[in-house]
C-alpha cells in the first residue's frame, strides 16, 4: 500500500472534517501499523488526538531566562489592577528587529487611539545602545510593570534596566511567542 493510500484510508476512517493525528496506544500497536493491512491496523490501533491534546503532549520549548510562569504573571496582573503598565520592548521595524514581523502576527503594537493594548505602551530595546525610553517623569516608582518583546530576551534586558533606573515592581512576561504567559496580559 503506497502512502496516499494509506493517507486515503486514514482520513476516510476518521469520518471528521476536523485536523486529526494518531498516536499508538502500545509498542506492539506501533508495530501492527506497518502490517499488510496498514490502513486498517493503524485505525484499529490508534486513537484520536485532537489540536489540544497534540500540543499538550508535546515538550514545550524552554522558556528564556527570567520570564515569569503564568501563575506569577496572573497573580501581578490581579494585584496591579488598573495600575498595571505593559512596556512592549519590540520595534515597529522589522528591518531592525526582523524577528519581531513574527510576533506582530499575534499581537500589535500598542495603539491607546484605537483602544488597543491601552495599558501597554512601546518603548523599543536597543541593542546599540543596551538601552530604551523610561516611563514618564511622573510615573511612581513602584507602578507594577510587565516588560515583554517577542520571547522575552529584550524583555529581561527591559525589566533589567527599569530595576537599574530604580523601578521597584517589574516582572519579564516573555511575548506572544511564550502563549500561556502572553494569555495572562496580552490583552492589557
């Protein structure tokens, strides 16, 4: 049986307009998938997965150094309440940052004149200067702060250098790249 066969078996078995995927239940399942009746043993075999599962049973790839766990950025956000200020370390030119393009797919940059991300305002990292435009003169020194750019590299060198400049209450939330911490503020 040639693979678009057997590819043709598996969708047809699935009954389900909907992404699929199998996973053996055992080793000698796995190895029943390759016998003369590939198409029926793999249906007889497998189990369905969904998108969800999929991604849950897959080792997430590490975070960067000092970006805050989900539980820690949930908790910020709830105690800062409408205090809270996102400083969105990326730049709007991705001829500058060119792995930035990635991440404005998921999530713009600031625009509190359309409403979007009002809580957060951006203030590019600059990797020429190891540096980026601190918050107003009257912003309190304690103000909770949530630094991000598309991962959490810059945003680490973000929250490093608000620390430096004296603000007392600032955790690194990564980026939209890292989801279940950018699930926590992104909207903000």
């Amino acid at each position: 049986m040639n693979i678009r066969t057997f590819t043709l078996v598996l969708a047809t078995a699935t009954r389900s307009a909907s992404a699929f995927a199998f996973a053996p239940q055992s080793q000698s399942a796995a190895s029943s998938v390759f016998s003369s009746r590939v198409g029926v043993a793999a249906v007889q075999t497998a189990k369905p997965l969904s998108i969800r599962q999929m991604s849950a049973e897959t080792t997430p790839e590490p975070r960067k150094a000092g970006v805050s766990s989900p539980s820690e950025l949930k908790d910020f956000v709830s105690a800062a309440g409408s205090k809270l200020l996102v400083v969105d370390a990326r730049h709007p030119d991705s001829n500058i940052e060119p792995g930035d393009a990635k991440s404005f797919v998921v999530a713009g940059l600031p625009d509190a004149e359309k409403g979007y991300r009002t809580a957060a305002v951006n203030f590019p990292w600059s990797r020429e200067t190891d540096s980026m435009e601190l918050p107003s003169s009257d912003t309190d020194k304690d103000t909770p702060i949530i630094t991000h750019c598309g991962g959490g590299g810059r945003g680490q060198k973000a929250k490093d250098y608000l620390e430096k400049n004296g603000f007392t209450s600032v955790l690194n939330g990564g980026g939209p790249k890292e989801t279940d911490c950018w699930a926590e503020f992104g909207d903000k």
